[in-house]
C-alpha cells in the first residue's frame, strides 16, 4: 500500500469516525421538559365548561322566576324570601360549579339541583311562597332535570351510574333547612367513591388551565357580586319594616292635616292649636319609629357586608391555596428535570470523552499502522529473490 492510498484511508475513516460520534451525541442529549401535572382530558374539560355555563343559567333562571313572584306580590315577607331565594342559589350554585376538580363540580351542581328541588317539593320550603309556590318548584324541577342531563352528556355511561347513586343518595340524607342553602360538603364522598375506583385525580390541568380557571373565576366574581350586593342591601331594607307605600301615605296625610289646620286657624284657633298639638304628637311618633328602624338597617348592613367579605376571603384564601400548590408542584418538576438533565448530561459528557479518547487513539494510531504496512510491503518487494527462486 502507497503512503497516497494510506493518508486517503485514514481521512476516510476519520470522517466516518467524526459522522459516527456526530449521530452518538445527538442521541444522547435528546430531552425533553415538561410542566407539572397532566392536561385535562377532553370529558373533564367538557364538563368544567358546561357546569359553568349550567351555573349562570342556573343564577339567572331563578332571578327571574324570584322577580315573577314578587312582581305578583304585595306581601312584606314573602318578597324578603324572593331576594333570599336569590342569595342563596347564587352563592351556593357558583360554588359547587366552580371546584377545582371537574368531575366533583359537576357531581356537586347536579346535587344542589336535586336538593333545592325536594326543598321546594316537600322540604322546609314547600309553603314558602304561597299562591306562587308552583313558580318556585316549576323552575326547580326545570333545573333538576337539565342538570341530569348535563350529567347524561359530561360522564360516560359506566359512570353515570355510580354517579346517579352518590349523587341521589346525598341529595336524600341531606335536606336544605332554609334558603341560605347551607350544604353538607360532598366532596368527601366524592373523594371516597372515586378512590374505590383507583380513579382518583393527581392533577388538575396543567399551568395554562390553571390560569384560565383562575380568570374565570375572576370573571365571574366581577359578573355575580354586584347583583349580590345589592340583593342583600334590598333584603336588610326590607327586613327593617321601611316601605315607601307608607312613607307616601303618612306624608300625604300630614299634608291634609296642615291643610285643615290652616283653614280652622282663621276660626277657632283654639281648637287649631289643638289638633296641631296632636299632629305634633303623631309627626314625633313617625318619626322615632322611622330612625328606629332605619338604625335597624343601618346596623344590618355592616354585618351583611362583613358576611360577604368573609365570603370572598374564603374564596381568595382557596385561589391563593390552588396557586401555591400549582406553584410548588411546577418548582418540584422543574427540579426534577433539571437533575435528569444533569444526569444526562454528565452521562453525554462521559460518553464524549471516551468517543475522543477513541478517536484521538485511532487518529494518531492510524497513522503509525498505515506506515507500518506501507512499510512492510515495501520491504518485501526490495528484497532479492531467494536462491533458487526462479526470476520472471
């Protein structure tokens, strides 16, 4: 072999060598990073969705059938118990529509449903409206049956099932006592039922599902709590006895009083002062027993707006808990593909080093061995023929 030919292999096969290694650590760097927590699959993601969308239905369905009776009323108390109907389903509806796990909200939406339709039905408030009670239960019984059927459509057949049962058996062990609509917690059973199954939820969606659950939720708060405010500031005025009908009748009997009293005045002055005595009397008498109860309302309006702070204190120290967890959880995967990828990382740097340790021992090996064989053939073909050996 010719020292030509030697050099051209050894360039070759440095290129191979150089190709192979080439392909070797791109191999081996190949990594990929992920956020903590798996996505929501698309049937809970559906049924987030909709149990939201079932909720302010829900809210806005009962407002209206709420305003109906009242609208149809002249009674002081049954109209209280429209704007407490109000509340209470709007509170507690954007509650069990807005958990964090889906399945759970959906179970717990359709829950309340079926309860505020037995509360209505034959419960503590099968008599709360009186001639208009068929209002209240025709809208309850509406909103049970869509929410059977938003069940039908967000659960698979297997579980609709197991679901059906949990779901009917708390809504019967569990009755509403009054339109506060102050509700056991499901989630327990909720938890427990799934758990048997070994279906129990590690994750809730992944960073981005968390932010948009966290604006909607935003979003929400800014739609519902105005008309909550002034729901609750329309009860704490009609629970302290002020109505305007009788504010307009005493006025417009004082006003004849003083009409009266003018012309009487101009007669007997005697008796005029009299009976100004007595509108003396009942103007005091209207008037105590109106900063009476207007002290009443003035005083109820602190303790309702401080229900409703604790309100959205709860729900802000429940976000604040959600995006902590959320937080920890992305720091924890974080660190744990960062220490994958130092592993990888070390074990490419190893795998590095030995390829160029080979190939540096092939370079200037290569070489040597090709001058070697150069070298012995050359050797031979100088030699002189041995004696005997006959010449071409």
């Amino acid at each position: 072999m010719s020292p030509s030919v030697g050099r051209r292999v050894q360039r070759l096969f440095a290129c191979a060598l150089g190709v192979v290694a080439t392909l070797a650590l791109a191999g081996c760097i190949s990594f990929s990073l992920e956020v903590p927590g798996d996505p929501l699959s698309p049937e809970q993601l559906r049924a987030r969705i909709e149990s939201r969308q079932y909720a302010a239905d829900f809210i806005a369905r009962v407002a209206r059938a709420a305003d109906s009776i009242a609208d149809a009323t002249e009674d002081a108390g049954m109209r209280a118990n429209t704007l407490r109907w109000k509340i209470g389903a709007s509170a507690a509806s954007r509650r069990a529509a807005y958990r964090l796990e889906p399945h759970l909200a959906l179970a717990d939406t359709w829950a309340f449903a079926l309860q505020m339709e037995a509360f209505f039905r034959e419960g503590a408030g099968r008599a709360l409206f009186g001639s208009q009670q068929q209002t209240a239960l025709d809208t309850a019984r509406a909103l049970a049956r869509e929410a059977d059927a938003l069940a039908a459509r967000g659960l698979e057949p297997g579980l609709l099932g197991e679901y059906r049962k949990l779901v009917g058996d708390y809504a019967a062990r569990e009755r509403l006592s009054d339109l506060s609509f102050e509700r056991a917690p499901i989630g327990p059973l909720w938890r427990a039922a799934v758990a048997r199954d070994g279906s129990v939820p590690k994750s809730f969606g992944v960073a981005s599902e968390v932010r948009a659950d966290a604006s909607d939720r935003l979003d929400l708060y800014g739609q519902r709590i105005p008309d909550e405010l002034r729901w609750r500031a329309e009860l704490a005025f009609a629970e302290s006895g002020i109505r305007a009908a009788d504010l307009s009748h005493a006025l417009k009997r004082f006003e004849e009083e003083f009409a009266k009293l003018s012309a009487a005045a101009q007669t007997q002055p005697e008796i005029a002062m009299q009976r100004l005595a007595a509108l003396q009397a009942e103007m005091a008498r209207v008037s105590e027993d109106f900063d009476r109860r207007w002290g009443q309302t003035l005083a109820m309006l602190p303790v309702e707006r401080a229900a409703l702070v604790g309100n959205l204190e709860t729900m802000r120290v429940a976000m604040d808990a959600t995006i902590e967890r959320e937080r920890k959880e992305l720091y924890a995967a974080f660190s744990a593909e960062r220490a994958a990828v130092l592993d990888k990382l070390a074990e490419v740097v190893a795998q590095t080093l030995l390829l160029l340790c080979l190939l540096a021992l092939l370079l200037v090996g290569l070489p040597f061995l090709s001058g070697f064989i150069a070298g012995r053939a050359t050797s031979r073909r100088s030699q002189p023929p041995a004696h005997g050996t006959k010449v071409p």
